[in-house]
C-alpha cells in the first residue's frame, strides 16, 4: 500500500512542481517544468510502446513458429494419408489375386478329380 502512496504522491507532486505562486499569491504556471513533465511521460510512455512492441514481437514470432509447425505436421499427414490409401488399393489388388488364384486351384484340382 505504501508504494501505491508513493507513486501517486511522486504524479501529485509532478503536477504541483509544474506551478508556483508569486510574490502577491497568484498560481503562475512554470511552463519550463511543465515541459520537462510531460517530457517524462513521454518518456515513460516510449517506454511502455517499446517493451508491448517487444512483447507483440515475440508472440508474432512464437505464433509464425506454430503455424509453420502446423504446415509440417498437415504436410506429414497428407503424405501419410497418401500412402495408407495407396497400401489400401495394394492390399485389395493383392486380395483379389489371391482370390482369383484360389478360384484357379480349385478349378485344377475338381478338373484334376472329374478327369482322372
């Protein structure tokens, strides 16, 4: 709580040393502090821009490296896909061979049988 004090007694005081009274009491305004208090929020806020721009760059770059770990991994699973389709087709083709050389045998051996 004391810091939270601080800090707003610090803008507070920032803000008065911005004026001062005459000889006859009236509030003048300091332009020269002035500006060098609003030079200091500048500042500060130059500040504040360049550390959300460094944050903002390192989310870009964190999120350019994920898509590009996506497009591998889409890539990877397309030739995967690729070539599960392609061994599907095979395996069919090699099972219906198969049938067609079971069919054959069987027509040898009841040929094989009915010619003796």
């Amino acid at each position: 709580m004391w810091s939270v004090f601080q800090s707003d007694t610090s803008e507070i005081l920032k803000l008065f040393s911005c004026f001062y009274f005459s000889g006859d009491g009236q509030c003048i305004c300091n332009p020269q502090e002035t500006l060098r208090v609003k030079d200091d929020e500048l500042h500060q806020l130059l500040q504040d821009i360049r550390a959300r721009d460094s944050t903002i760059n390192e989310i870009a770059d964190k999120l350019q490296e994920t898509a590009e770990a996506a497009e591998t991994a889409a890539s990877a699973a397309n030739s995967i896909d690729e070539e599960r389709r392609f061994l599907l087709s095979e395996l069919e083709r090699l099972k219906q061979d198969h049938e067609k050389q079971v069919e054959v045998s069987l027509l040898r051996v009841i040929i094989t049988l009915l010619n003796p």
